[in-house]
C-alpha cells in the first residue's frame, strides 16, 4: 500500500473533468435543474474508479502482474465509464451536445458494440500488449482506448445520448448479453491455455509470487468475476424496468393517447409529463 504513483500527464485529465462537473452541476442547481444526488454520487465514484487505476498501487504493480493489469483495464474501461455515465443527465451534457453530434453514429448499438469488441481484442495481441507494458506513450493510449471504449459501449444502454427508436429495453438486453459473451470468450482464452501469452511477465517480479501461466488465468478469472457480476445487475435493472414500462405504457394506451408518443414519454421518463399535459 504504499506504491502510490502521481503522474500529472494521467492525473490532471481526471481532475479536470470532475471539476467541470461540479461547476455544471452547481449552475444548474441555481436554475433548479440540477441532478439528483444519487447520479452525483455514481458521478464521483467513476472518479474514484479512475484515480485507483492510475495512481494507487494497483497502477504500480499492473507491470508486474497480468491479474492486477486486468484489474487496471477493468476499473478504466468498464466501472468508471459506466459509473461517469451513469451520473450525468440531458442538462448536464447540454453544453457538450454540439462536439457529440458529429459522432453519434459511433454511438449507433451496433458500431458502438464492434469498436468496443474491436478495441479490446485488438490492445491484447501480446505485441501491442507488451509493446504498452514497454513504452509509456502506449500505455498512455492504451489507456485511453480503454476508457473512450467503455464510454462507447455503455452509452447505448443507458442512453446517454437518443438511441434508434428499435432499441428499447428488451432490445438493450440482448445487447449487454452480447457484450459478456465476447468478454467471456477472451476470459476464456486467459485461463484455459498452459503457456503464457506474454513474455514480459515471465521475468517481472509479481506480487503474489505465483508463475506467468497462473497470473494470466487470475487476468481471465478477474475479467470474468467481474463481467458476470456487472451483467448480473445490468440485466436485472433492465428486467424490472422492462416490466414497469410495460404496465405504464399500457395504462396510457388505455386513455386513448398517441401509441409513438406514449412508447417516447416512458422510454425516456417523462411519461407522468406527457399524461398531466394531456
């Protein structure tokens, strides 16, 4: 605990970005929009997600072990951007919807769901791997890629920004579903070989004094534990949301009320609005 590392480079973005939050926040307070407190709270624990990456000792021994290497991507590319989604609400990003715009087709399900795929599989060829595990700038970007993917990935399902009118909840199921599986197919791939795959771990001082090919089936059995439990919950807040809109969406096709407009006034919580303004 006490290899704690401060590379300004990596830290001052994460500062950055939680201090812009916290100034939107407290305008839109003033104006009585602000965001409620559990989403400011999801908001600040994907920045703790963020600085344990890159500067607890989690970041010190991630070149020294492939589990807690994995465990470093996990917190950078999954928690943190799910969490910092999670957090933020239309007003929030009201001010940043003119640099997205351009890029909303990244965000279309199925391109945001083969670069996610792409961007993981791709960063662990063990050439690119070690080659980040052997040169700071890429690992910096590695880092990045990671990040900006889970931001990708996660921003379909939780709706950040307005999705395809066909993908609604059910539709959001299958698509968490597809992302485990191809999570799980490369926790497979760590665990179930007995050589590794990367040579530089074979000579680093790990930490747990266990051999490469055991670490790299902790780097698999870590991203699996990890997938399923987030998976588990994803698909469990999606179920019961999928449950409650039908009820809604059913009473509000019983007063007669547009069916489009009635399936947009749940999908995006706004349904006790549309029926008080009718």
């Amino acid at each position: 605990m006490t290899h704690w590392t401060l590379e300004p480079l990596q830290v001052a973005p994460v500062l950055l970005l939680a201090a812009l939050y916290a100034k939107r926040v407290s305008t839109l307070r003033e104006r009585g929009t602000a965001p409620p407190l559990w989403r400011v709270a999801l908001f600040a624990l994907g920045i703790v997600f963020l600085l344990a990456a890159l500067v607890s000792p989690v970041d010190f021994y991630a070149e020294r072990s492939f589990g807690l290497h994995m465990t470093q991507h996990i917190l950078l590319g999954d928690l943190a951007p799910l969490a910092l989604l999670a957090g933020v609400t239309g007003p929030v990003l009201r001010p940043l919807l003119r640099f997205v715009h351009p890029l909303r087709r990244v965000f279309h399900p199925f391109a945001a769901l083969a670069l996610w795929a792409v961007n993981l599989y791709v960063w662990h060829l063990p050439w690119l791997y070690e080659a980040a595990l052997r040169h700071d700038f890429v690992h910096a970007l590695e880092h990045a890629c990671f990040f900006a993917g889970g931001i990708v990935m996660w921003t379909p399902v939780l709706e950040t920004i307005p999705m395809p009118e066909w993908f609604g909840t059910g539709a959001k199921l299958g698509y968490v579903a597809i992302v485990r599986v191809v999570s799980t197919v490369l926790g497979n791939i760590f665990i179930w070989p007995n050589t590794a795959f990367y040579s530089f771990y074979e000579h680093a001082s790990r930490p747990f004094g266990m051999n490469a090919v055991n670490d790299q089936r902790l780097a698999g059995s870590v991203m699996m534990v990890e997938g399923s439990l987030v998976t588990i919950l994803a698909l469990a807040w999606l179920f019961l949301r999928l449950g409650a809109e039908g009820e809604l969406r059913q009473r509000l096709l019983e007063k007669g009320l547009d069916p489009r407009a009635v399936r947009r006034a749940v999908r995006y919580g706004r349904a006790q609005e549309f029926e008080q303004a009718r």
